[in-house]
C-alpha cells in the first residue's frame, strides 16, 4: 500500500504550479479522533461521512495510527517546497479548522498562500445556492487565483 500511496509531489514527474483547494478534506482524524465542533460540519459533509470516506481511501481506520503519513496532507512532515496555494472552505464546514492550519503551515514553510473563509456558509454551500452572493464572490475569488496561476506560472 505505501508504494501505491507515492503522489506526484513525491515522484516529481509532473511539474505542480498551483493547489487549488476548494473545501479540502485534509486530515483523516478530523470526526474520528479529532471531534468537530459543535457549530460545524452539520451539512451536506458530517464526521461520519468523513470517517467513512477516510477509511476507504486508507483501507484502514480513519484516524488510526496505521494511516500512512505520506498519504493523508495534515500528517505529511513538511510542506516546504509545495506550489502557491488558494484555499477556500466555508465557516460551518467541517474541514474549516483542518484548512485554516494546513494554510498557516504552508505559511510557515514560505508557501504563497490565500485562505478565504466564508462567514456562515456549509460543505457545498456553493453548489447548493450559486446564486447567492456569498458563492459568486467564492467562485470569482477562485477563479481569479486559477487565471493569475496559469498566466504567470506563478500564483497567490
């Protein structure tokens, strides 16, 4: 399985400019050892269903000190050296505090980094109502950082 788990940052066969992250689920103990907070992850994505989708990906426990580090962004040992990054999640997600600390880690590591947390808004918020006013920014606002990416090769 760890062989299988080498992505392409580890293989360096595909040249990364840019993560773009849109509600990134990032750490496998998020809802298994790690419980959410009250206010959070109550829709569209809940700690079961993360458990669940962790543990698939894995073949084992989500949150189990099995997982292999390599394969889960929040367990890696160093994030020095990724691409800019644009990450965007929403205030009741359940991911926003996994997001918000893979975005100070990157931070810390020199990684060019934009975070946006929407005020108010869930899992999928964006999909579910595109026409609010909330999900038109988020999509401007990603959408801006993909054009700076691929039109400079650089980004954020």
């Amino acid at each position: 399985m760890q062989r299988a788990l080498r992505f392409t940052r580890d293989r360096n066969e595909v040249p990364i400019v840019f993560q773009l992250l849109i509600y990134p689920g990032l750490d496998d103990r998020t809802g298994s050892t790690r419980p959410a907070p009250p206010a959070v992850g109550h829709f569209m994505w809940n700690a079961s269903a993360n458990r669940l989708a962790w543990s698939s990906l894995l073949g084992v426990s989500a949150g189990s000190s099995r997982v292999p580090a390599a394969a889960v962004p929040a367990r890696v040992a160093t994030v020095a050296g990724l691409p800019p990054a644009w990450i965007g999640v929403g205030a009741l997600d359940l991911f926003v505090e996994e997001d918000m600390e893979y975005a100070r880690r990157l931070v810390h590591a020199g990684v060019a980094t934009e975070l946006l947390v929407v005020r108010g808004a869930f899992h999928g918020f964006d999909l579910v109502v595109p026409d609010a006013e909330a999900s038109k920014q988020f999509s401007a606002s990603w959408k801006s950082a993909l054009r700076k990416a691929f039109a400079t090769g650089k980004a954020v």
